[in-house]
C-alpha cells in the first residue's frame, strides 16, 4: 500500500482542487452544493464515483483534462446514491459511458422521483438519464490495477452504496459516513435501523482511509467507524425514546383536554345545571 504524504498530494497540479489520493485515484474536491468526485484510472477501464451537480460539469471537464483526460475516455460512472448533487452531471456521461447505480437508487433516478432526488429543485439544469446497470451488493468491478467493490450501505438513503478497494483499502463512503464518524441524515427513502446495521458492516472493513462524498479525507477510518456505529445507536435509542414520549399511554388523557385542564366529566357537569 502506497500512502501519500499530505504535501505531495496536490503537487503537480496547476488546481489546489485536485487531490492525489493514491497512484491513478484522484479527488476532484466539491464545489458547493456539489459532491466530491472520485476518479479511478485504471488499466482496463477510468472509473468516476459520482459526478456532483451538472452546474459543477466545466470544472469536471477542467480536472479531466489537467490529469490528460476527456470525458470520452471515462468508461464508467459509479454513483453512490441518488440525490442531485451526486448526480447532477451524470447525464452528460449517458452517451459515452456505462452509468451505474444501486437498484434501489437506479429506479428513483430513472422514474424522476423529485420527492426523493430534489434534482429539479436544486440542480435545475439536470437532464434526465437512466442507470445502464443496476448494481447488488458485492458486486465487484475489476480494472486491472485496482478492484472496486460495491457495498449496500443504506440508511442515509434506501439506495445507497460504499465503494471499497481492498488493495489499497480505500473506502469511498459517499453520504453514508464522514470523516470523524459523522453521519449524514436520514433522507426520505432511508431509515435508522439500515443505517445502524451499515456503519457496523463496514466497521469490520480494513479501511485505510475515509473517502467521503464531502469533507476531508480521513486517515484515521478505524477511530471514525468506532464512532460512527456510536452516534447510529444513539440516534436509534434517541428515536426510541422521542416515539415513546408521543405515542398516548392506554388510559391516558387526550392531549386536547390535557391541555385544556378538563375532562369529559366537566360537559355533563355543565349541562346538568
């Protein structure tokens, strides 16, 4: 394994917005509201993790060629999950690439589902596409030099997936973890319980960095899983105890009276004189 000290990571690039993650893997850093993009050069094939958001694609399209690349040389597009600022610029690969996804995100992407991509709303110039292949977990994708392997993580959202190369043991989490263990939310299609069950699946990962869909790089994986299966059972014992305090007791008062200091009793009282 091939660890790259900080200082020689960004050296010979004329952008401080390119990242040397490990020899042919690069990050293109986001720009906001966009994702980190993840380039993989491979002998077989060039990989993108995600894409970002379609307003962010000239930056793309700068970061390729300062690495001697266009967009017609990348074979595939791996895209983490399915919302806009992962996606956004997938459609300008659709001709000229195999564009991946998880199926539980594929179909979303594919039916347009607004309520779950919010692409419209906040990636208006997006065009719509369609995933070529729906992934499964374990599936895995070999390039020659490295090997990618599809992991379901959901919980952020249903469809989401890490993608780990176990040569290098290199964890690109997209939304699922950051660096520090921090979690992301759960989206409409996710849920707490997937997402405990996932941060505990790839907390028995060897992971020898973090590659998130945001944020900063982490060399510390092992300290950042430990906390990250922490804050996702107390997110989920937090949920339990927030559903006990609003679900009624049996033979407890309707809040509405409750509120107002009365009961049935005091109507029929009322009515009585």
């Amino acid at each position: 394994m091939s660890l790259l000290k900080q200082e020689d990571r960004t050296r010979a690039f004329s952008s401080s917005m390119i990242v040397e993650v490990r020899p042919d893997i690069y990050q293109f850093l986001g720009e906001k509201p966009g994702s980190h993009v993840y380039l993989i050069r491979g002998w077989d094939k060039n990989v993108l993790i995600d894409t970002g958001t379609s307003s962010n694609f000239p930056y793309l399209v700068e970061c390729l060629k300062q690495l001697g690349l266009k967009t017609k040389d990348i074979d595939l597009v791996v895209l983490t999950h399915e919302h806009f600022d992962h996606i956004g610029a997938a459609s300008f690969f659709f001709k000229i690439a195999v564009i991946a996804a998880h199926r539980l995100a594929a179909n979303k992407i594919e039916l347009q589902d607004e309520f779950v991509t919010l692409t419209k709303y906040r990636d208006a110039a997006s065009k719509p596409f369609y995933a070529h292949v729906w992934l499964e977990d374990d599936t895995l994708i070999a390039l020659g030099n490295y090997e990618l392997r599809v992991l379901h993580a959901p919980g952020h959202t249903s469809g989401c997936i890490c993608v780990y190369e176990p040569t290098e043991r290199l964890l690109f989490s997209g939304d699922t973890v950051f660096a520090g263990g921090t979690l992301s939310d759960i989206a409409t299609s996710g849920n707490i319980s997937d997402y405990v069950n996932s941060v505990e699946r790839l907390s028995s990962l060897r992971i020898a960095e973090l590659c998130p869909g945001h944020g900063r790089v982490s060399d510390t994986p092992e300290q950042d899983m430990k906390q990250a299966v922490v804050y996702a059972r107390t997110l989920m014992e937090d949920s339990k105890v927030l559903f006990e305090a609003i679900t009624p007791k049996k033979n407890s008062m309707p809040s509405s009276r409750a509120l107002s200091g009365r009961d049935e009793s005091d109507g029929e009282k009322e009515a009585g004189k």
